[in-house]
C-alpha cells in the first residue's frame, strides 16, 4: 500500500508554483519528485524560499493554490511514495 508524505509551510507567507510569472510551474501533479526537488517558493517580504520535496515520490495533489497565503505548517502538498 503506498503511503502519503505531506509537505508543510516551514514559514507563512505566499506560496507560488513557478519561479517567475512568464515561466512554468515547477512540478505537476502526478510528476516524479525526488528529495531535494523544488516543489514551490514562499515569498516573506520580497525574500523568496524554496520548498522542496523531502521524499520520492509521485506529487499526487497540491493542497494551496498558486499565490495563496498560507501559514506555517500549513500543509502544501502530497508526495504518495
């Protein structure tokens, strides 16, 4: 039976799934992600911070849309492994 790993806001702020608006998200659900991967940024006061998937996996859904607020240990997304 597979098992479901979620990825947690470290910090609050604004989370994107693209680097910049012109660019592509980074990861798709259903992609491979493997730890290490960057799944997203937050943005805090300009500063931007790199999520990133601390399993392998498949990114089965995420749990915030692109430019949503979120809060610390918010969960972001799930990587079933």
């Amino acid at each position: 039976m597979a098992e479901s790993k979620s990825i947690l806001s470290p910090i609050p702020g604004v989370f994107y799934r693209r680097p910049a608006p012109d660019q592509d998200v980074y990861v798709k659900e259903g992609d491979t992600v493997k730890v290490g991967d960057t799944i997203g940024l937050i943005e805090v006061m300009k500063n931007f911070y790199e999520i990133k998937a601390e399993s392998d996996g498949v990114l089965e859904r995420f749990c915030v849309e692109n430019e949503e607020i979120v809060d610390a240990g918010q969960e972001i997304a799930v990587i079933k492994r």
